[in-house]
C-alpha cells in the first residue's frame, strides 16, 4: 500500500468520524448556548438512537431512511419530555443541572443494559460493497454515513437561519431577558432545542450502528469526544462545533494510521491543549463579557 | 425457633442418609458458571454431566462390582470468580460428600480450589487454560479439553504452509492478556518461519479500527491473525478488514468465535477465513451429540460439551473397571489406565507428562476450518504435533 492510499484513506476515516462528532457537537453545544446546561446524558441519547435505528431496521425491515425519521423523532419527543420533567426544575441552577443530567445518563445506561443486555450487537450494513476509483477503495456505508451527515446539519441550518422558531432560538441563546421581552416563550423553546438536540444524537447514532455496533456502552465515546469538540470549538458556537469535529475526527484518523492508536489518542489531546493555548475561547467562541 | 430448626435438620439428615442406604445413588457435581457471562460454556458442562448420567439411569444405573447406582448430578454456581468456587466447593466436598466433580471452569477458580480437591483427593475435570491446572502436586486434576498451548503450535505451521502466509499482521487488546498473547503469537509464527510484521494494540471499548488496520495492511501482510479478540470484536475485524480491500487469508487462531464472526461480517467477508475448530461438526457422533444438547437446553451446544461428556464417559468406565464409586485413587488409577477409549470425539488418551509433568491431559483431534457459503467447513485435522 502506498502513501498516496493511506493518505486517502485517512482522510476519508476521519471524514466520517468527523461528520458524527460534528453531529454530537452541534447538539451538545446548541442545548450549552440556549440553556446554560451541560449535558452529560447526550451520549446516551447517542446510544438509544443507535437502538431505535437498529430495532426498526433489523426486526421491522423498513427502508432505513423511515429508521432514521423514526429515531429522531422518538428520541426528539423523549428528549423534550425529559427536559420538562427532570431539567426544568433546576433551570436557576447550573450545578444542579449538571447532576441531573448525570443522573440521566447514569439512568438510561443501566436501562439498557438491563433491557438489553450488555453484549454488543452487530447490525447489517445499510448498503454494501466498495467505490474504487483507480488503487482507492471506499466502502459504500462508509460514505453514506458522510452524505447523510451533511444532509442532516445543513436541514439543521436552514431551520436555524431561515424559519421563525430557529430565529427565536437563537434569540434566547444571545439573551434570554432580551428575548421574553420580545415576545418569545422561553417555556416553549428550551424544550423545543433540547429535543432538537438529543434528536440529532440519537441520528449519529442510528447512522454509526451498521458501520460500528450497538451496544448500551455506545454513547460513551462519542459523548467525551463531542465534549472535547465542544471546548476546541468555543462554547455555544455551532460553527465551531463543525469545525471542531471535522478537525477532531482528521487528527485522530492521521495521528491513529501514522503512529498507532495509544499515540494517537496522547497526541490528539495534546494537539487540543496547544490550541487552547492560543486561542482560550475555543477556535470560533467568543470570550465571555 | 431454634428447638423447631434442629427437629428439622436432624430429619432431613435422617431422610438423606435412609436415601443413600437404599437407592444406591452415586453424586457427580457439577461446578461451573451457570449465571452471568460465562452461562454458555457452564451450561456445556453441566449438559454434558446431565445426558452422560441420563444414559447410565436409563439403563437402570451404572453397573460396579455387581451393585447399581443411579447418578445424580449435583450442580452449584461459582459466579465465574474464585472466592464463590471455592465456597462451593467446600460445600460438595464436606456437605455432599463428592468425590467426582466436572468443574472448575475458568484459571482463577481452579488455582483456587485445586489445593482442596488435591488435599481431599477429589478427581476434577477443568476448562481451564491455565498452564498451571494440570502438575504433578495436583494429582487428582484432569482436564479434557484442549487449551490454546496445545492447539496453537500446529495450527500456525499448517496455516503458514499450507497458504504460504510469509508477513503476518494482527492487531490485539491494551492489557495484559492481549499483550500475552500477542506475543505468544509472535513467537509461534516466527517459529516456523513467517513474520510477525504488524503488532497493534488498541484500547478494548474501541469499535473503530480502520485506522489501525490502514496502518497494518500499509506493511504488505499477507494473512490476518484474531487471537486475543473477543468473539464480536473478531467479526468486526474481519468485517473492516474486507472493506479496506484486505483479501488474503484472515486467521483466528484462539477459542471457537466462529458463531459471532459470521454474525457480525456477514457471508461474503468471511471468505478465506480459517478458524480453530475443537470438535469436526461432520461426525455422525457429533450431529447425534448436538441434537440432543439442542433438543433438551434450546440453546446452540458449546463444542467444548462433548469432550466434557466424554471424560464422564471415561470416569463411569474407570469405576466400573476399579469395581469402586468412593475410591478416588483406585479410579484416578484405572482411568489413566484406559487406552485409545472410544468417544464420540474419536479415540481418546491421555498426554501432556512432556509439558506439564502430569499426564491428565485429554488428547483428542482437533480440526482448522475454512469459512465457505456463511458455515464452517473442516479442511484439517490436527494432532498436538501436527495438522493434516
């Protein structure tokens, strides 16, 4: 295999590792930027929509794009609900937040394992052979995975920028006082981005189960590196978390194919850190006032 | 309360030894993981004590020196961990009275126990791997299945030759068994003249290895080495390997994962897989074996069941020829006396004084498989020497 072969097929790894960091970031940072909570349970909403994607595709055998509307929208509703009854309460209090949320995580683990069993399961490919274009070859799935992604965020997008609601979103995530007086039901809307949020989880993880497995342990990865992705691209900013996950996903891919995967994961903290250094507020956040 | 116990005890102890002084029963225990993750292999031994019993009572008992005895099975969990083992056992051999035991199942609980069984002179038949199971201080310690010192060697010279595999790559777990036995296998492949020329490690909760197989594969191996991987992580393996273009032979050198490989990769990737195979799924013998585990547990039979029912097979044989059910020296005695006994595994004996100074190891053929059309088929047949 030569350099010209690796070099692509490192590129296209950390493409689609990118593309489901990107995914768990935007989610993670959106719910941060409206309502000021962490949320540690976003991995597990990762995890069931792995789940739901798996079930309805392997036992229902519907087409695989119906799995995916399934999962978000289940997950989306479950999300909202739980934002209702279990984060509301502590919307004053960021700390205590932070521990429900942790609580939820902790909840929703053992569930599954309880439910599920602990033993990873494998799931089919949605579609299967290879591109070759000249001496590279591409698994299919894998770049399903990467089209799908860029679909989902850019519907993301335009629902932010172009319609009513996600104007209002983004009006409480700059200034919540700002945005009641101008009518906004708050009430309405952290509800509303949190499901959104856990919703675009629950779609990374129901487009990772054929490429990895699923398993209640799924989230836990994802979860931290969408953390990591959060801090690398500035708190809140949802460029930044595209940016950040893209460039997260590179530096494992490259670092993991040139130098191993205990290297890989030393070097790509480090890398995190030196950018740090430089820019504290993450690559596109802005420094609070 | 007290008074209301002891009347009870006292009575059940009565009801018990009137029981045995009429119906001539014969205790085997059963020690084994029979909850929990290990459920799969527990459950092969305990099924493989249950039909070996079942076929001497439905002959009315086990006929020794002139009296019948009806077996009964006497089965206890140890949870897969030593301190449990241990307690069980206690109980079979001070309670219960035992002398015969299939079990231990894992390394820990044997090391643990085997002192006792030793000092009790209680004959066990163990699944452990562990090279220290079978010495010459525990004399009472049989094992009939074949663990992975044995197979291994002759596996990898039949592989190496027979696919003319020169660069070798394989990637295994970050802690210390997976570091053990890559480095077992390093050494078996460079024994017989392939080299070992891409070792990774990866951390165990790690699901994405293409970029560690990217790095293996840009070495130019010619064949693939699973051992080490648990049986899911091997499928996905193999299922990433192929979609990196990887053709060549991929090889799974350790414990029977075939099952899961399958599952997880699909038919058309596992092509020009080779896969360790304990017991040859084509003898009528075996077919018969696998029907009637299946038919009576609803469960898939582990292939280590039958050589668990065959050394039950060989102790019921040595109690007949001792002409003693509670002697456990006169029958350790006649059972390394029986010579090329006849199993459903094929003709047994027992080896291994060589390597472990103890002679109480099941010497039984093993077979390498090749994945062809989504189902194993044997293309070797080995002995600890060689495979042809």
């Amino acid at each position: 295999m030569d350099y010209s072969i690796l070099l692509a097929q490192a590129v296209l790894n950390g493409l689609v590792i990118g593309v489901m960091y990107m995914l768990m970031a935007v989610g993670f940072t959106l719910v941060f930027g409206i309502m000021r909570v962490v949320n540690f349970a976003h991995g597990e909403f990762y995890m069931l929509g792995a789940f739901t994607g798996f079930f309805t595709y392997v036992y229902w055998e519907i087409p695989f794009i119906v799995c995916l509307l399934i999962a978000a929208l289940t997950i989306g509703i479950l999300g909202m609900l739980v934002e209702r009854t279990l984060i509301q309460p502590f919307r004053s209090d960021e700390m205590s937040g932070m521990i429900a949320t942790l609580a939820i995580s902790v909840i929703i683990q053992n569930g599954a394992v309880l439910l599920w069993g602990p033993q990873p399961r494998a799931m089919p490919d949605i579609v299967t052979g290879t591109l070759a274009i000249g001496p590279f070859s591409f698994p299919w799935s894998r770049l399903v995975v990467i089209a799908a992604a860029a679909l989902i965020f850019t519907a993301f997008w335009l629902f932010m920028q172009r319609t009513r609601l996600g104007r209002a979103m983004r009006a409480v995530a700059q200034d919540t006082e700002t945005a009641l007086i101008q009518g906004i039901r708050v009430n309405y809307i952290y509800p509303l981005a949190f499901g959104m949020s856990v919703a675009l989880a629950a779609l990374a993880g129901a487009l990772m189960g054929p490429v990895f497995s699923v398993s209640p342990f799924v989230g836990l990865t994802p979860m931290l590196k969408a953390f990591v992705v959060v801090i690398l691209g500035g708190l809140g900013s949802v460029p930044g978390a595209v940016v950040g996950g893209l460039l997260l996903g590179m530096i494992e891919s490259f670092t993991a194919t040139i130098f191993g995967s205990l290297m890989s994961d030393i070097l790509q903290l480090l890398l995190v850190i030196l950018i740090l250094l430089v820019r504290p507020a993450g690559l596109l956040g802005q420094r609070e006032a | 309360m007290r008074g209301f116990l002891k009347v009870a005890l006292l009575s059940a102890a009565c009801a018990v030894s009137s029981y045995s002084a009429s119906a001539q029963t014969l205790k085997l225990g059963v020690l084994a993981t029979l909850s929990g993750a290990g459920t799969a292999w527990g459950m092969a031994m305990q099924g493989a004590a249950e039909l070996a019993a079942e076929d001497v009572n439905s002959k009315g008992g086990l006929e020794v020196a002139g009296k019948k005895y009806k077996v009964e099975i006497v089965a206890y969990d140890d949870h897969y961990k030593a301190a449990d083992a241990l307690t069980a056992f206690n109980r079979m051999v001070y309670d219960d009275t035992i002398k015969f035991v299939v079990g231990p199942l894992g390394s820990a609980p044997a090391l643990a126990l085997l002192p006792v069984s030793t000092e009790n002179k209680v004959i066990t038949m163990t699944m452990a791997f562990t090279p220290k199971a079978l010495s010459a201080d525990y004399k009472y310690s049989f094992r009939p299945v074949i663990p992975s010192d044995v197979f291994s060697d002759p596996q990898i010279k039949w592989v190496v030759q027979k696919l003319g595999a020169k660069k070798i790559g394989g990637l295994f777990p970050n802690d210390e068994s997976g570091q053990q036995v890559g480095a077992a296998n390093e050494a078996a492949y460079e024994a017989v003249g392939a080299k070992f020329v891409a070792k990774e490690f990866f951390e165990r909760e790690r699901v994405d290895f293409v970029p560690l197989l990217t790095r293996v594969l840009a070495k130019g191996i010619d064949a693939f080495e699973l051992n080490g991987n648990a049986p899911q992580t091997a499928g996905l393996l193999v299922k990433q390997l192929r979609e990196l273009g990887f053709k060549g032979p991929i090889i799974r050198t350790g414990g029977d994962a075939t099952a899961d490989i399958l599952k997880v990769a699909g038919k058309d990737a596992t092509e020009n897989v080779y896969v360790h195979q304990p017991i040859n799924t084509d003898s009528p013998a075996i077919q018969e074996y696998t029907k009637r585990f299946e038919t009576k547990y609803k469960t898939p039979l582990n292939a280590f069941s039958p050589f668990f029912y065959a050394n039950v097979q060989m102790v019921f044989a040595a109690m007949q020829k001792s002409g003693t059910v509670t002697d456990s020296d006169k029958v350790r005695e006649a059972l390394l006396g029986l010579k090329d006994f006849e199993t459903l595994l094929g003709k047994v004996n027992w080896i291994g004084e060589a390597q472990w100074k103890s002679n109480q190891q099941l010497d039984a053929p093993f077979y390498v498989a090749q994945l062809k059309g989504g189902a194993a088929q044997v293309v070797a047949k080995c002995t600890p020497k060689v495979c042809e």
